[in-house]
C-alpha cells in the first residue's frame, strides 16, 4: 500500500541509522515518562501530604483527580500547540513549566493552592505526553511506527509501575515536598536531551486555534463526572446534585461552540473510521486497566485482609506483563499488522477479564494474578496496534493535535472508571459489589472486541493528502 506524500517525504528527508534511531527513541521516552510517573508517585505521599495539612480523606482524593482532569483536557491543547510551534519545542515549554511549578508546589501553605498546583502541574505534563508521541509520529515511517510505538508504550508503563516505588523512596529521604522537587532535576534532565534533538517546524502561529470557551466546558465536562463519582464513594447529596447538574449544563455548551465551528477537540478526526474505533478501543481498554489498578486494593485490603505490600505485587502482575509484551507487540504490529494483533490483544483482556468475573466469589489470591496477567498480555498486544491505527489515519503534519485528542481519550477512560468505581462500589463495598465492578468491566472488554473489529489494517486514510 502507497503511503501518504508527507510520509514519503519525511522517509526520505530523515534517514536515521538504526543507532542514532534509538537515541532518538530514548529522549523521548524519557521526556514523556514524566507524565505517567507524577500520576502514580503521588499515591504513596497522600497520607503524609493529609497529616501536614490535616485535612480528611476526600479533600486528598483531589489532588488525584485534578491532574487526570487537567492532563485529559490539556491533550488537545497540547497537540494544537505542538502542530503550531513544533513538538519537541512545546514539550521543553512544558518541561520549564514544570519546574516552576513543582518548586512552587514545594512551598504550598495550605492544601487549596497545593491542588491548584497540581492541576497546573497536570497542564504542564500535558504538553509533554502528546507531542512526544506526535514527533515519533513525525520522524518514523509506517514500517517501523508499531515497533517505535511498542517501545514508547513499555517506558510510559514502567514509569507508571515504578512511580508508587520511587515515591516511597522519596518519603524515606525525606517529606512529601520531594514528591513534587524530583520534577526539577528531572526535567532539566529532559530539556538537556530535547536540546540534542533537531526541532521540528510547526505550521506556524497563523494555524492556531484554541477555544477558551470549549475547553472551559470540556473541563467542566471532566470535572463532574469526577464529582458525581467522588459524591457517590463518600454519600454526599451536595456534591452528587452539583455534579448532576454540571454535567448536562458542560455538555451543552460544549455541544453549542462545536455546532458553532469551535471546539477544542476537533471532531473532524472521528471522521476516519480507523481513529474513531481506534480511540474508542483506547477510551475502553485504559477503563478496564485503571479499574482494576484502583478496585483490587480496596477489595484485597478491606475485605481479604491482604498486606498492602502483597497487593503491591498482585498488581504489578499487570503492569509487568504489559511491559513485557509491548515491545514485542510493536514488532509484531509491523510484521504481520495492526488488525491481527488488536484483535488478539482485544480477545486476551476479554477472556481474563470474564475469567476474573466468574472466580469472583471469594476467588484464592492466586486466581486473581493468572486474570491480571492476561489483561497485562492483552494491553500489551494491542496498544502499540491501536496507536498505530490511530496516529496513521491522518498525515503527520497534523501529527500533534491527532496526538492529542487520542491520549485525551486514554485518561477519558481513566476518569470514567473512577466514576464507576465510586457509583458501584459506595463508601462501604461488600463482595456482591465487587462482583458487579467485575461483570461491568467484562462487558467493557467484550464491547473493545467488537470495537476493534472495525479497524482496519494499514489505514486507508494513508491515501489522504494533507490537510
């Protein structure tokens, strides 16, 4: 299949040897392991963080749900940006604010400005973790992009496996404060490596256009589902009403500056059947993964009396598995396709996530390890496939803001199960509960089946000129 003429050009006017390609590859990933690492890292620090300020168990779960908010609404944005001004230029903006932000959050003096810090900290990754992905985008041909993909896949989750590790070290060096000061030497780190790179050139400040209006309801739009979700896990009417009432009030707006021809997410992209179930099968399957990351621990704690540092192993079964695979699922995406190998990883979450429902009776903690292996194998398999699917169904010179929406889908899925944690689990969760989390989340995995039976392999829209 002929592939699109801004791909050829690119081919042609970057060839990388295979070394200078893996040092290229290296940059990257460790300038958008950020993201993922300031997501989990935080969750060791909230006890120590409540103590300081001494302040209640809900006002904590916000200093979580303000960066997944902020990061999701942030993507567009980012990718918009990064098309504009050039990607590797807006991830080392990103990387300086960053800095600046986290030695602010150091010096927080009540708990109101460290949340604000950490929304801002969650808009300053953002601008990292898309236009990462768009420079590979941009500098890797067709034939090699699953490959490229299945490696930057495996660093963004050992990022996320090792953040809850390192966070620990951190506390035991010293308090909650390094939490956020680790950022400082780690993005000057980054901005160093960036520097080696050669920018790429955006399309210029005349092609910008972000809608302050749609990404204040895109926000808000994030923010209920959040709050609905937080209202129903700690029984508050209050916040459940707010929430309720947000939420359609965010819609509609949103909904109206899109029918006007404004939107910060460019539903344009969903045209293309390839991103669509693409960034769908995304939304779905980081759904089932963040839920099982998050439901498990409040099961195996409070009902199995499970050691905390046990549970820590069962659930990096998960993350180790998909780590595993990915890199071997990135070569295999470009050896034999995207469709083979969504398909396979689409069936392997779907047959341990429905294997995981049916042992859900009091299941042996052994049990519980098999299932989330093969969710692990699974992710692995097929993420790199889908981000490949995705990122090819348009050209790469609008690489960043097709990032963009499609990670915004990833920690889409992320917020919703939260929300669906909270609405079926309530503040004291009991067995039958977990058991139908469980069914839920098999019908989210059998629903990624049919979803990615609808990707094709290699894009069609490679035919597509640019735009």
């Amino acid at each position: 299949m002929q592939r699109n003429s801004a791909e050829a050009a690119s081919s042609s006017v970057n060839p990388t040897d295979r070394q200078s390609s893996i040092k290229f590859q290296a940059v990257v990933a460790l300038a958008t392991m950020l993201t993922p690492l300031n997501s989990t890292m935080i969750a060791v620090g909230l006890p120590s963080i409540r103590s300081h300020f001494d302040v209640g168990v809900g006002e904590m779960t916000l200093l979580v749900s303000v960066y997944l908010v902020a990061v999701a609404a942030m993507q567009p944005v980012s990718g918009r940006l990064g098309d504009a001004f050039g990607s590797i230029r807006t991830m080392m903006a990103g990387l300086i604010l960053l800095i600046i932000i986290s030695g602010v959050s150091a010096l927080a003096f009540n708990l109101p400005m460290l949340i604000l810090m950490r929304g801002l900290q969650g808009a300053a990754t953002a601008l990292v973790l898309p236009n990462g992905i768009a420079v590979l985008r941009k500098r890797t041909n067709s034939e090699r992009l699953g490959t490229v993909l299945g490696m930057n896949g495996a660093a963004l989750s050992i990022a996320a496996a090792t953040g809850p590790a390192i966070g620990g070290a951190l506390l035991l060096a010293g308090d909650w404060q390094l939490l956020f000061l680790v950022n400082v030497p780690l993005s000057i780190l980054g901005i160093i490596f960036l520097l080696q790179l050669e920018p790429d050139e955006g399309r210029g400040r005349g092609t910008l256009q972000i809608d302050l209006p749609s990404l204040c309801a895109l926000l808000a739009i994030f923010g209920s589902v959040v709050v609905i979700g937080s209202a129903t896990r700690i029984e508050n009417p209050t916040f459940l009403v707010a929430g309720g009432v947000l939420a359609p009030i965010a819609i509609g707006a949103y909904w109206l500056r899109s029918y006007w021809g404004r939107s910060i997410v460019d539903f344009h992209f969903f045209e293309k059947q390839n991103f669509r179930a693409a960034g769908i099968s995304q939304a779905l399957t980081n759904l089932v993964m963040y839920s099982f990351l998050v439901s498990l621990p409040l099961y195996l704690v409070d009902l199995r009396g499970v050691s905390e540092q046990t549970v820590s192993m069962v659930l990096f079964a998960l993350m180790a598995a998909m780590i595993a695979i990915s890199p071997a699922g990135g070569i295999l995406t470009d050896k034999v396709g995207r469709r083979p190998l969504l398909l396979s990883g689409a069936f392997a979450i779907a047959v341990a996530t429905i294997t995981l429902m049916l042992l859900f009776s009091e299941p042996p903690l052994a049990a519980i390890i098999g299932p989330l292996i093969g969710v692990g194998v699974g992710l692995g398999i097929s993420g790199p496939a889908r981000s490949a699917a995705a990122l090819e169904a348009w050209p790469q010179n609008i690489a960043g803001s097709v990032s963009g929406t499609f990670s915004m889908l990833r920690y889409a899925g992320a917020i919703l199960g939260a929300a669906i944690i909270a609405a079926i689990l309530g503040s004291s969760p009991d067995e039958g509960a977990f058991h139908v989390l469980t069914m839920v989340l098999a019908g989210g995995a059998i629903l990624n089946i049919l979803i990615s039976l609808q990707i094709h392999d290699r894009a069609d829209t490679l035919k597509t000129s640019e735009i």
